[in-house]
C-alpha cells in the first residue's frame, strides 16, 4: 500500500505511449500515486506490474456500477473529504424504499413522476428499493416482477433472506438490480448469487469493524463490485460511521472501506425523514434509502444534490435568456447581467426587494462573472444587443432602456450604437439596485 | 483486523460567546446562552468537543409583515401588530432560543419610524420574553446608522447580539456594542478573506471585543448557491481549529430573509411539480438550515415555526455522542 510515484514508474512499461490520457509514464505514475486513476488505463503494463502494482494502483474508492446497458448508475470514485478541494464524483443515487406488502404498481407508478424543472434543471429519483416486509419469497419475487414492469429506473432489492433474494433476482437478473444484503450469516451465499448474475452487493456491517471483517471475506471469495453499509441507524452515529468510512479510504488507502456506501433513513415523521436524509447526503453517502415519495420533500433534497456536487472550480450558470421578476409590463425596467448564478441570483433577489415587475436579460458569459466576463470579451456590447434583440425584447416593452452594471459603464457608447437603445449605467454592485430604482422607476 | 479510527487532531478552536446577560450579570435575560467552543468539525463528537448546540432564533418584525405568504403568517396573526406579543409566542409556544428582532419599520420607505419608537419596541420584547435578543436594522444603511447607538443604550447590560457591522460600515454598530457591552454581527459577503479582514478591523476598535464576533458569512437558500457559503463557512470552521484566530467565531445565518424570497418558498401555484407551497416552503427553510448545520452554523434565524420544530428535533440527534 502506499508506492509512491517512482516506485509505480520502474513497473511501467515507459513507453510514454500517451494512451492513458498522460503526457509520460512518469505523470501516469504520479497520477496513480495519488489515486486519480487505474493501472487498467495502461494498455502494455505487464500481468506482474499488475499484480505488484494492483493496491496502489486502485483509485481509494472502488467505481462501482449498478444497471445494465445505457441505464447505470456510478457511484464511488471519490477522492476528496472536502467539495471546495475538488469536486465530489458522484451524486448519491435517491432511492425510494416500496414494501413488498403494499401496492407495488401504484406506488412504483408515483415514483416514476417524481421529476422536477426548477431553474432550467431537471431532477429525478434515481432508484426504486423493493423491501421484503412481508418476509414471504413469493411475495418478494412478485414484487420485483412489478417494479420491473412498471419502471426503467433502476432496481435495489431488500432482504437478507437468500431465498427470497435468489427468487427476486432471478426475475430481473438482466436489469442488474443492487443486492442488498449480505450479513455475516449468509455473506457465502449472497456473494455467490451476485457474482452469478454479475450484480453489485452490498455488505451491512453491525459497526465498522465487523463491516471491515466481513468486506474482507466476501472479497476473499473473489468478489469486489460491492457497496458498505456500516449498520448504524441514529444519524448521529450514521454521520460519523460514512466520516471514517471516507477518511479511512481516502487518507489511509483502507481497502476494506474503499467502496462505495449506503444508508437507510429510519424516521417515520416523514418531515424529519427528509432532514436525516439531508444529512446522509451531505456526509458521504452514495446510496441513500428514503421512506418519502413526497414531492415537497423530495424537491429540497434533489435540489441540494445539485448544488453539493457541483465543481467547485467551475463557475455555475443560471439559464440564459429574458427572466422575468414579478410580473412585468411593457413599462418595465429591463437590467442587463450575465448568467453566473451567485451574481445572477443577487441581483435577481435585489430587483425583487425594489417591488418593481422587472425583466433581467442574463446574458451567456459561460457562466463567468461581469468583470471577468468583460475582461474574457464574454460579455460585449455587440453580444448585449445580440441578445435583446433574441429574447424579443423590443415586442414586450415600450421604452427602449436598459440598465447596464456600473462596473461595465464603458460599455455603454458602443451598446447604445449597436442597439439603438438607451443604456443608462447600474450600480457597481447588486446592493445598489434598490437605491437605483428608487431614484429612476419609482 | 480491527479498524484504527482516524481522529484529527486540531491545535486550537472556535471561540465559545456568551449572548445576553442575566440580573447578576448586569441584564433583565432569564439565562444566558453560549455558541460555538468547537474543538472538532460540525457533530463529530468522537474527535473533539461540541460543548454547546446549535440555536434557532425566530424573526419578529416590529410591523406587521406585508410579503409573507398566508401559510406562514397563519402562525402569527394575532399577534402581528405586537411585536411583544409576538416574541413571547415564539419563545413559549414555538420553542425559540433566541429571538431575533428585526426593526423594519424604521425603513424610509415604510413607516420610517424614528430612534425612540425603535427604543420603545426594544424595551417592551425585552420585558416579554427572557431569552437573549438579536438585534437588525431595517437594511438601509443611513437610517440603521441613525438607530443603533440609541437601541444599543436602551439595552444597555443585556448583551444583545447586534446587526450588522460590514466592511464599509463597520464603526457604528462596532462602537455601539463597545460602549454598551453588546455582541456583534460581523457580515461578509461570501469571502473568507473579507470575513477576516473585517474582524481584524473591529478588533483594532476594540481588543474586548474581539471575543464578542459571530460571523455572519452570507449564506443562500437552497438552489440559489448555497454551496458557496457551504464551502466557506468550512474552510473558515477549518482555518478556525487549525490556529486562525481571526476565523475562530461563531457563525449566524440569516435562513428566513434568503429562503422567504425565494420562488420554492412563496409561489402559491409553483410549477405544476412543485407540489403544496405551505409544504414545499417548510421544507426549503428546514432543509436550507439543514445543510448549514452540516457545514457549522451555530445560530440559524428561522421564521417558519414547523420548520424550526424539526430543525431543533434534528440538532437533538446530531447532539448524541457518536465516540468509537
């Protein structure tokens, strides 16, 4: 465990081929030192370097892959503990828990229409759970059978019955659905029936110890395509259980933790339900159970996702074109900004505190800032009335006034030839807006 | 094998601050309370100590608030056009540990009400409940300069946590808790060096005072960046147990004011799959402080009280111990 750069090079085939996406052999070996990619990019490393190479080569955290064909879902591949060092990989897949014992259909039904747009983005429950409540095989196998009928999401099933598994499975062994669970009790058996039907497993630990224990035996049979659940159910203790799980794997190169994790929320107030849920997805978690197929619960939760696992060292766009505060007429202000969402939602959230109906014109900078977009030629005067002319603002107001910001006042000459309308210069910041509009619409 | 639990060690940590004063101490609050004192990062109990739970303040407006959506303002309608009454409210049937006025109708474009009107209002939440008070202006700069020295005198003692000190306007309201023995608010907005560079600056007015800051690192509401102040507010938790006793406060979060204005909160139709607004706006506050939690807030301004029942049910659990 642990070679460092020059000890992974002298394995290396030092052809500096560049098919592995690096310049020489030596930077895929660094890259490799630090767990940012596989030795299986390599296409001339040797069965011995494999062999020598294959713990430190592995990235800290196993990329695991649930569903077949164009519908799978990743998850693990993580490298960080901290989203501003470097983005998180994968978004936890939301996973809607259906009791065996309920009407499988209708609720399976409800899921699929958990789709969400706000802010140009669309959001979605990733996975549908099959729990076996009813303890019945029977009953479980018709179950499955249903869910698979009724959607094309992706399928995890809940029991740590073998036979009832194997029933299950069986059904819907082409759609690669996530097994859960292998115990300490029947851990021989369910790894057998996933390394059979090629699904991935999923190991449940009573604490981190046995859960390293019992990781460490069922890949002793040969089988790696697993995801962790540590046991614990308090969120206090859920909390700290996926904190060691991801520290341990990625500072400590732990291999018995280096998988991907799951966890079950436990709450029956379904609001507390959503708030614990919160909690596992910020912290860790890859596979995330939930009780709620509310829309109201689920749309924070999804939206949260979104903004957790953004890039951090990528600026983050709004949807670019005509935006509409309030409810304009044709009487009202038009403001001009580019579409990176921090400066967008500020000025957004300013013109609404003037409670003046206003349009905002955000204009694609690539989501960069105005000053930097300026100064990148992302954000021009030709560009600027490029774009009023598009989003057809001349037909929806009946003044031809647009307000610019005060840091990009030098833009206002050359706009106003371009597009024959008036600029009058904005505040240099959004604070200034509601000084602004109070001196010029009110 | 049995796994070895990765603890960190951290050198130093966040600065424990004490809001209001009781009798004895030279104020009217039936106890006092105390943020922040972490010595590990947000409810990681089996490194470090989180000698003191998070608080939830709810917002009392000193007007009757006109933009708040039906679901929300059924909580208060009674009580709406007294600010005292309203307070107690909150504190006895909503569970509020704080309370956290806010004087909006001193804004020149409402009722632009003068110093001792505020005066008056401070002094009748302060006989109402006995919770320690936090203190906001109306948001326009001249006028809250014009009413925090008389509001910081009428509470004279009570060591309120006053709103807000920013860069370019730092020496009001940093005098005002000077002179008076208050707490104080110091706002950033979303930038960690600017954070501290601004409590270096109060600190020069005041070395006291340096042990009386609570951050407030501008936070957003969920979907509108939110994970920019997330980021923040760890790497500033980071910097604070790592030695930077310049970071090394607590943090406040205005929740209410971002999430209230937000689309998710008060849209009554919403987009056809939006669901429920009364629903979906509890959801958004609660959950926008649920995300704060997570990256070290240790006093959340909430307004909704359904949201602030489970947000405290929530900082319950994340209070239980989770040594190894």
């Amino acid at each position: 465990m642990g070679l460092t750069g020059l000890e992974i090079f002298k394995h290396l085939p030092k052809t500096n081929c560049k098919e592995c996406g690096f310049p020489t052999c030596l930077a895929f070996a660094m890259a490799l030192a630090n767990g940012k990619t596989s030795l299986d990019q390599c296409p001339d490393v040797s069965e011995e370097a494999k062999e020598a190479l294959s713990s430190a080569a592995a990235p800290p955290i196993r990329l695991v892959k649930v569903g077949a064909g164009d519908n799978v879902i990743e998850m693990g591949d993580e490298t960080e503990i901290f989203r501003h060092d470097k983005r998180f990989n994968h978004p936890t897949a939301v996973t809607i828990a259906v009791n065996d014992n309920e009407d499988v259909g209708a609720k399976v039904e409800s899921i699929n229409e958990l789709i969400f747009e706000r802010v140009g983005q669309r959001y979605e429950v990733d996975m549908v759970a099959i729990i076996n409540a009813s303890g019945d095989a029977a009953t479980f196998k018709a179950a499955a059978e249903t869910a698979a009928a009724k959607t094309a999401k992706n399928i995890t099933l809940v029991t740590e019955d073998v036979g009832a598994m194997e029933a299950a499975v069986g059904v819907l062994a082409e759609r690669k659905p996530l097994i859960y669970a292998a115990n300490k009790d029947n851990y021989e058996k369910m790894t057998e029936l996933a390394k059979a039907n090629g699904c991935v497993l999923a190991v449940k630990g009573e604490d981190l110890n046995s859960l390293a224990e019992l990781v460490d035996k069922v890949v002793a049979l040969g089988y790696k395509e697993l995801v962790i659940d540590p046991g614990s159910r308090e969120t206090s203790k859920v909390l700290a259980d996926m904190t060691q799980i991801r520290r341990l794997a990625v500072r400590k190169k732990f291999r018995s933790f280096g998988y991907p994790t799951i966890a079950f929320t436990t709450k029956e107030d379904l609001r507390e339900e959503m708030l614990q849920a919160g909690v596992y997805i910020s912290k860790f978690t890859s596979v995330l159970v939930l009780k709620t197929d509310k829309k109201e619960h689920l749309m924070p939760l999804l939206s949260w996702r979104a903004n957790l696992f953004t890039d951090p060292q990528k600026p983050v766009a709004v949807e670019p074109g005509l935006h509409e505060v309030g409810e304009p007429t044709a009487d009202s202000p038009v403001y001009v900004t580019t579409n990176f969402s921090l400066t967008y939602f500020l000025v957004e959230g300013e013109v609404d505190a003037t409670r003046i109906p206003s349009y905002i014109l955000s204009v694609d900078t690539g989501g960069i800032s105005v000053l930097t977009a300026y100064a990148d030629n992302k954000f021009t005067a030709e560009k600027i009335a490029a774009d009023i002319k598009a989003v057809g603002l001349e037909d929806k107001v009946n003044h031809k006034k647009a307000v610019i910001p005060g840091g990009v006042a030098v833009l206002k000459g050359k706009l106003e030839d371009e597009s024959g309308w008036e600029v009058m210069v904005g505040p240099r910041e959004a604070n200034g807006i509601q000084k602004f509009a109070k001196s010029n619409f009110a | 094998m049995a796994v070895e639990i990765l603890k960190e060690k951290y050198r130093s940590s966040v600065r424990e601050v004490v809001l209001g004063a009781t009798k004895e101490e030279g104020g009217t609050r039936a106890h006092t309370i105390k943020v922040g004192g972490e010595t590990a990062l947000p409810f990681l109990h089996f490194e470090g100590k989180i000698p003191n739970r998070p608080v939830v303040a709810m917002e009392v407006l000193d007007m009757a608030p006109e933009d708040w959506p039906p679901s929300v303002k059924s909580f208060f309608e009674d009580v709406y056009n007294d600010p005292a009454a309203w307070a107690k409210k909150c504190v006895d049937e909503y569970g509020a540990d704080m309370i956290a006025l806010r004087f909006k109708s001193a804004d020149p474009d409402l009722k632009n009400a003068s110093a001792e009107d505020c005066v008056a209002t401070l002094k009748k939440v302060l006989e109402a409940v006995g919770v320690p008070l936090i203190i906001y202006g109306c948001g326009k700069t001249e006028k809250d300069n014009e009413i925090i020295g008389p509001l910081a005198e009428a509470g004279e003692g009570e060591n309120l946590l006053l709103g807000v000190a920013e860069q370019e306007n730092f020496k009001p309201v940093a005098s005002a808790a000077m002179a008076y023995k208050h707490s104080v608010i110091a706002q950033s907005p979303i930038d960690i060096n600017i954070a501290k560079q601004l409590n270096i600056l109060i600190s020069e007015l005041s070395t006291p005072l340096l042990e009386r800051i609570v951050i407030d690192p501008t936070i957003a509401a969920l979907g509108y960046g939110i994970e920019y102040s997330y980021s923040i507010m760890e790497r500033a938790r980071f910097g604070a147990l790592n030695g930077d006793r310049m970071l090394a406060m607590p943090m406040i979060g205005n929740v209410s004011q971002e999430v209230w204005s937000k689309k998710e909160a008060f849209l009554e139709e919403g987009e056809p799959t939006w669901g429920d607004q009364a629903e979906r706006s509890l959801a958004w506050e609660a959950a926008t402080s649920m995300a704060l939690l997570q990256a070290g807030m240790d006093i959340l301004v909430m307004r909704n009280p359904e949201s602030v029942k489970i947000v405290k049910k929530q900082i319950d659990d994340l209070m239980q111990d989770n040594s190894y």
